[in-house]
C-alpha cells in the first residue's frame, strides 16, 4: 500500500487550528516516535504563484493546486500540512495560504501577517517562493511581509536559526548569479532598515537566518526542464538536519513529540501579539503603489529632452520664461501621477505627488541658486515650488 502523506488543514481561513487534526496527523504518522530526526518546512508567497505546485513536487504531498484555466484564484485557504513521502529524515510540509488574495480583500492583511509570522516561528526551513521578475519590486516582491516577519522574529519564537530558501520562478535570461546578488541586497536592505529589539540593534542577519537562493523555469512552460530542476532541489531535503544540511544550523532540538504543543501555543500567541496588527490595507496599498507611480514618473521626467535642455540652458545663464517652461513640463508629468493614482487614498497620493515635484526641481534649483543658497537649498523649495508652479518668469 502507498505511504500517505495523510494532508489535512491545520488552520482555517478563520484562524482556527484544528486539533483534533494535528493530533490525528501525529498518530497516524507516527510522528511522536521521530525524536530529533525531523524537520518542518513551510512555503510563503503570493497567491497563484505555485506553491502547492512545487511542494507537491518536492515531496509527493496532495495539496490542491490552482487550474491556470479556472483564473488565477485562491486555492489554498489557511494553513495545510501534510508529510512528505520518501524522505529521511521525517518532513512535516506546511502549506500557507498565499499573501494578497482577492479573495480576503482588505480583511485579509492581518491573517497573511499572522500565518507568515507562524511559519516562520515553527519552521526549520522557510520556501519563499516567489516570480523571477518581481526582485526590486516594493510589494510584489513581498518585502512588506518579510520586514513585519523578521522584526517578529528578532523579539520572539525561536532560540535558532531558520533557514530561507528563495526560490525564483519562471526563470528568464538574466544569469542567476546576478539575481542572487540583487536579492541579497535587497535581503540586507530590508533586515538594516527594521526597528531591531534593543538587545539586536547590530546583529547581522545571518544570526538568525541561512540564506540560500535558487531558480526554476516556467512549469507552464518548460514542464519537463521545470520537473527535472525540482527533482535536483529534492535531493536538498535528504539529510537536511545533518550538519551543513538545510536545516543544520538549528540549536534548540525539540523532540517531534512536541510539536502539536508547539504549533498551538505558537499560534495562540501570534494572534494575541497586538504588534503584529497591520494598518488598515488601503493604506498599504496606496502607499506602495503611489511610490511606484511616483518613481515611475520621474524617471520618464528625467529622461524628457526639453527638461534636459533647460537643465543644460542653465549652466550658460539666466534662461528667458523659464518658470512657464518649467511649470508646463512639470504639470504634464504631474497629470500623469494623478491619473495614475487617483483611486489611491487622497492624503497618500497627494505626499507623494509632493515629493515628486520637489525632487524633479531639487537638481535645476541647486544648478539656478547653487551659488547664493547652497547652504539653505532645501528650506526654500516648498517656497520656490510655489513661485514656479504660479509661472515665475527667470530672467
């Protein structure tokens, strides 16, 4: 008879842990019996990005997966667990409903806050699976989410390390070695920029996590190639509490027999935490998106040939009509930002258009009045904004 991976949810869409299930998962599993010689690892992503796919892949699991040809819905709701089959040592794989559902809508940030957190506190080793072409992007890239979960992680949970693997989906041309490096950095800008608890103000981030990066083609599109790669990455898991295994690094040894104790209290006190309460999605969103479209349109600005000219005009001297000039560029550019965020929240897209405007005439201010303001530059452009944006007349 097949081995089970005996499956169930372990968390509902509602929060609840089921454990009558967790319990039954253990018996059935032999789990108890497992000492020392196990390891948990969850996936954490954004929805429709494959997860269920690839730890079904991984480890033989039967977690539901998305039909490309039903939408790109929500699939997995909660948090599932499952064992894998035909690994040693025992592998507990947890499945985490993936972040920015439609499906939750706004309701839905503090659940993804409270299961990413719970991930991370009872795995040994962390898939965060995300697309290739989303390294650099702000929210796609699910920086929000691993700044609210490193945070957590330097105040509470656990006593050792976690180890997180990235894996990079549908692959394009750019070499790996060159994405490894972008999202390290990124990895490293996110863990400096945190509020450490005191005692962690200058750890590095390797105390607490290993950090490994891998990539994987298109699995709609390259099946076979994408197949052959998750076998490879499979073979990563054996032995993986062995000393240089994925999950060797971990101090605290807990034995398997505590780990439907473990899972409740967690899970109690993640959603006690007050500290983890997001603010409200909207705000989140529009903050995000309105730096996106702020970015965005300065970096069309800057590349605009009038508003090059008039920067280089005024290396030679005083530039005739030059604030309607100015101001004519600039609005256009400007439109452009409020068509593009105009079903943002208002004070959130109106701060950010502010400081659009005020860092597309910071270079040409500096250039105009470097001589006599230098020192103060940066006290008169609310008030220079104002003359320019009411037509003033350089001469």
């Amino acid at each position: 008879m097949a081995e089970d991976c005996c499956s169930f949810q372990l968390i509902s869409g509602d929060g609840v842990l089921n454990r009558e299930g967790l319990e039954n998962f253990s018996r059935t599993t032999n789990l108890s019996h497992r000492g020392v010689s196990y390891a948990v690892v969850a996936i954490m992503g954004p929805q429709s990005g494959g997860k269920s796919t690839l730890l079904n892949k991984l480890f033989q699991t039967d977690f539901r997966m998305m039909d490309a040809e039903d939408g790109r819905t929500q699939t997995t709701q909660g948090i599932w667990m499952a064992k894998a089959i035909g690994i040693e040592p025992f592998i507990v794989a947890i499945d985490v409903e993936g972040s920015d559902s439609r499906e939750r809508g706004q309701g839905g940030a503090t659940f993804e806050k409270q299961s990413a957190v719970f991930a991370l506190a009872i795995a040994d080793i962390v898939i965060i699976n995300m697309w290739c072409h989303d390294i650099g992007r702000e929210h796609a890239a699910s920086r929000p989410l691993l700044k609210t979960v490193f945070e957590a992680m330097t105040r509470s949970f656990r006593s050792s390390k976690t180890s997180l693997l990235f894996v990079l989906r549908d692959q394009t041309m750019t070499p790996l070695e060159l994405l490894q490096r972008l999202l390290r950095q990124d990895i490293e800008r996110i863990w400096a920029a945190i509020a450490h608890a005191d005692a962690h103000k200058r750890t590095p981030l390797d105390e607490f996590f290993n950090v490994e990066i891998t990539a994987l083609p298109s699995y709609e599109l390259e099946e076979m190639k994408f197949t052959e790669q998750v076998a490879r990455l499979r073979q990563r898991f054996f032995l993986s509490t062995s000393p240089g295994g994925l999950a060797g690094d971990r101090k605290d040894g807990q034995p398997a027999s505590g780990l439907p104790l473990r899972a409740q209290q967690i899970w109690e006190t993640v959603k006690k935490n007050k500290d983890l309460d997001l603010p409200p999605p909207q705000v989140l969103v529009a903050t995000f998106r309105c730096e996106q479209i702020a970015k965005e349109k300065l970096s069309r600005l800057k590349l605009d040939e009038t508003w090059l000219a008039m920067g280089e005009a005024l290396k030679s001297g005083p530039v005739s009509e030059f604030g309607e000039k100015l101001s004519s560029i600039l609005e256009n550019y400007l439109c452009q930002y409020d068509k593009d965020a105009i079903n943002h929240e208002e004070s959130i897209r109106n701060e950010n258009r502010r400081k659009l405007e005020a860092k597309a005439l910071k270079p040409l201010l500096w250039r105009l009045y470097g001589q006599l303001m230098l020192p103060c530059c940066n006290i008169y452009v609310p008030l220079l904004l104002r003359v320019f944006r009411r037509g003033w007349k350089g001469r």
